[in-house]
C-alpha cells in the first residue's frame, strides 16, 4: 500500500460526497484521461468538468464502503464502493427520472501521476441500475 495514494484517493471521493468540485478537479492532472462506464473516453480537466456538471445535474450521490487497493509505488490504484444515489432529473437516453434511490456496487481504476489522478475509470453494472430505477 501506498499511503500518500491512499490519501489523495480518499481526499478524492471526500470531495465528491462534500460536492465540492473545486477540491475534487484540482486533484486531476489537466490532461486526466476519463474513461467513462459503459461509453467511451474522455480527455482533459475540462472534459471531466463538464461531465460532473451534467452528473450533478441528474444524480445526487454519496460514496460509501471505499475500499482502496495500491501498488507499492503508487502510480495505480484500484477502488472499490458503493454508490447511494437518487435519480433527479431524467438523463437523455436512459429511463424517465421520478426521485427513484438506488444502491451500485462499482469500482474505479486509478493511474497517478505527481500526486494527481492522471486516468480514472469507472466500472459499474448500468443494466443493475436500470433495474433500479424502473422496479
């Protein structure tokens, strides 16, 4: 384990939970690469930017359960977690938004670099949330 990678990471999802996107962005290289769920890829603190944007639009979420893997050398790490979540407003081309709450397991994938998150990726089973929120 490494411990300053535990920290940044940790820092990381604190900033989510706070919804304090200053905090969570200055924690990215400018260049981070976002790979996101089940879609495509994403390049630049800009590009992430407007990503959470559009999340925090539809979504109000908390992290919980984290549990955090590194390497010895603290280039890569591996998270697991739980998302709580309630479905807000509708986000196009998924199904139609009423307050639903749900509870997904995920995970991410980290590369770190100079103290930074240089790639993120996120894994969770869209099919579980669907299933969710239309239940």
């Amino acid at each position: 384990m490494n411990q300053a990678t535990e920290k940044l990471l940790q820092d990381y999802y604190d900033a989510f939970n706070r919804q304090d996107m200053t905090a969570f962005l200055n924690m990215l290289t400018d260049d981070v690469i976002h790979d996101v769920n089940q879609t495509g890829r994403e390049v630049g603190k800009e590009a992430f930017s407007q990503f959470m944007d559009r999340m925090n639009a539809h979504y109000k979420e908390q992290i919980v359960d984290i549990s955090i893997t590194t390497n010895d050398a603290g280039d890569r790490a591996a998270v697991e977690f739980t998302v709580l979540g309630e479905y807000l407003s509708t986000d196009e081309g998924l199904p139609e938004a009423a307050g639903q709450t749900y509870r997904l397991p995920a995970g991410a994938f980290f590369v770190i670099r100079d103290g930074k998150v240089a790639r993120i990726t996120n894994y969770y089973n869209l099919e579980d949330w669907i299933a969710q929120v239309t239940g």
